[in-house]
C-alpha cells in the first residue's frame, strides 16, 4: 500500500475550484476524477484507498499528482500530445501558399477551396494550417482533401 510522502496543502481557493470540478454535471467526467483525486491526496488518503473510491490505478493517481504539484489547478487539464507535422505537410504548405500569391488560372479573381486543391493536386489529407494570421484565407484552411480532380 503506498502513500504520498509529502502531503498535497491545498488554499482555500483551490480547494473551492476542485470541490465544485468534482461535483459538476457540465465538465468532462475525467476533469471530475482528477479533481476528486486530488482532493483525496489532500485528505491524506493512501493511494489504494483513492484507487478504491475512485476506480483508478496507481499510475494515474501520481500523475495528477505530480502535475498537480508542478503546475497547480493549469496542470490538471489534459495535454494531447499530437503527432509532430511531417516533411510532406512543409511541402505541401510551401506549394499552397505560391500558387495563392498568383491569381488563378482561370482568370478569377479568389481562389476557392476547390480550384486551389485542383491546382495544387495532392491526393492525402493533412493539416495545413498552422495559425499564421497572415496568410491568404485560403492558407488557413484548417483541414482540407486534396484531390486529382481529372
């Protein structure tokens, strides 16, 4: 059975914050659970009685701890990881953004999402945008399908 060594001191404002997360009906059941934990910890609870009340393991119980502890209540929100964007996305973002620089070839004067993966004539699906305010709207589309249109 183990125990944290050094107990979790909570004030009262987070206290108050993680009583009302555990308690909600409008957040994620997750966000609850964390909550709950840590308001276990600070009880002083050993982690096979957190395990038990709140149908959890070990492993979760000290990470949330241990995010708990380094950044407070900002910690307690989940980080996905995400996968890293791949060599083809920087391809891909460079030949978007030359052809949206020119006009397009069939003398329009805005490039819609269509005529731009027509003229670009990629087959994958990948994000594109990367958050840049400054780049043309169509640039900023935040998923699009580029398809050989033939």
């Amino acid at each position: 059975m183990f125990s944290s060594t050094s107990p979790i001191v909570l004030c009262e404002a987070e206290c108050k914050e993680l009583q009302a997360r555990s308690r909600s009906r409008t957040l994620r059941a997750e966000d609850g659970k964390r909550a709950r934990v840590i308001l276990l910890l600070a009880d002083g609870l050993s982690y096979a009685a957190i395990e038990n009340k709140v149908d959890c393991s070990q492993r979760f119980i000290k990470c949330w701890r241990a995010r708990f502890l380094s950044d407070r209540l900002q910690g307690l929100y989940a980080r996905h990881q995400g996968r890293k964007p791949g060599l083809e996305v920087d391809k891909l973002e460079a030949r978007i953004l030359s052809a949206t620089r020119q006009r397009p070839p069939d003398g329009s004067t805005h490039w819609s999402c269509r005529k731009l993966a027509r003229h670009v004539s990629s087959t994958s699906t990948v994000p594109v945008s990367r958050g840049d305010s400054t780049l043309p709207i169509a640039a900023r589309i935040r998923w699009v399908r580029y398809q050989a249109v033939l």
